[in-house]
C-alpha cells in the first residue's frame, strides 16, 4: 500500500485568520479521531467551521481514493487570509474610524494508506 494525500479548502471564511490559526495548530499531526474529539469539546466559535471541512476532507479520501478512515492523520493545516471588507464607523466631531472585517482560506491536507489499484 502506498502513501496518498487528500486536501478539502475552505475558501471566504468571514472569520479571522489569526483565530483560526490558533485552532488548526492544535490539529497538527494528529488522527483524524482525535481532531473531530478535539473540535466537539472546544469552545471557540472556529471549531465548527474547522470541524466540517475535516469530515469534508475525510469524505472526499473515502469517496475518492477508498482510504480508510482510521489510517488517515492531518498532514498539514494552512490558514491565510481572505479578502478585507472595509468598513467606516461614525465617531464623535464628525470623524470615521475604519472597521477591517477579516476573512481566511483553510486547507486542510490528510495522508493516509491508499489501497493498491489492479
């Protein structure tokens, strides 16, 4: 059996990207069962965005390549930033100060055993 990877993108996330980086470190490296264990007990509004693209990138390694999904571990987690919406926020004397709404991209990378094709 030989080594494959599978990646699933989560693109426009309207959350920022220092946040989500904060969550997908914690993944790094670890099984695909711990992460969803981890991601179901954590607090952060991040997981659950997190959590969905990880079974996503789990049902395209079934679907797809017929990985198994207990021999699958998170290989790599990237998190960059989207496109920023400005907007301007009235204040006092008639000034304007600037709202940065954030956004991120995620890709989520898992290896796994890929079956043998004959």
């Amino acid at each position: 059996m030989a080594k494959g990877t599978v990646t699933a993108k989560l693109k426009y996330l309207r959350m920022s990207p220092r946040r989500l980086r904060l969550i997908g470190d914690l993944l790094k490296n670890k099984s695909v069962e711990k992460a969803v264990a981890l991601l179901d007990n954590m607090t952060k509004h991040g997981a659950r965005p997190m959590k969905k693209l990880l079974l996503s990138a789990v049902a395209n390694a079934k679907h797809n390549f017929n990985m198994k999904e207990d021999g699958l571990k998170i290989k790599q987690i990237i998190v960059n930033g989207g496109p920023i919406l400005y907007r301007w926020m009235p204040r006092a004397m008639g000034r304007a100060t600037p709202i940065r709404k954030h956004s991120a991209h995620i890709e989520i990378t898992l290896e796994g055993e890929m079956p043998d094709k004959k």
